[in-house]
C-alpha cells in the first residue's frame, strides 16, 4: 500500500478512500474518502483492499479546494452540535 493508492473496506457497507498519509508507528493510514461520512478517515489497513486505482499528487491537489471547502463545511457542522456554539448555552 501506498500514497495515492484507491482502497476500501472489506464488508458489505464499504469505505472507499485514497491513502494520503501512512503512519508506520501507529500502523494506520489516513484515507481522504470517497464515500459515506468524514472528509477524512483514520483506518487499519488491515481491514482494507487495493481497488487497483491509484492517483498522483497532481491528480489529488487538482481538488484541493473542494477538499477544503467540504473540510469546513465538516467543522462548522461539527461545532455547532456543541452547546457553547449553537446559541442554546447561558451563562
């Protein structure tokens, strides 16, 4: 497995996602996914197939800014699930 590599979850609701960062220490990689949930997902590759597409950094950083823009569509939705952003907190 590597940066750039397509894979998704062995199971019947899969994830789908391509590597982006591989952390050796903690033996996990990070997927930017292509469906269901997070922007972002930090994963066991373990628990994961090669779907045999692979993209090139140019190919990646080609839709950084809908990664970006989907990142913080994410975090405004995350924050205001939190009582002291949502209005509903007096102090």
């Amino acid at each position: 497995m590597r940066i750039g590599d397509e894979i998704k979850e062995k199971g019947v609701f899969p994830v789908y996602g391509v590597v982006v960062q591989i952390d050796d220490t903690r033996q996990e990689v990070v997927l930017l996914c292509s469906s269901r949930g997070r922007l972002f997902r930090t994963v066991k590759p373990g628990d994961f197939v090669k779907t045999g597409l692979h993209l090139t950094v140019e190919e990646l950083n080609k839709n950084r800014s809908e990664y970006s823009k989907k990142l913080y569509k994410e975090a405004d939705e995350l924050l205001n699930r939190y009582t002291a952003f949502n209005g509903n907190y007096n102090n």
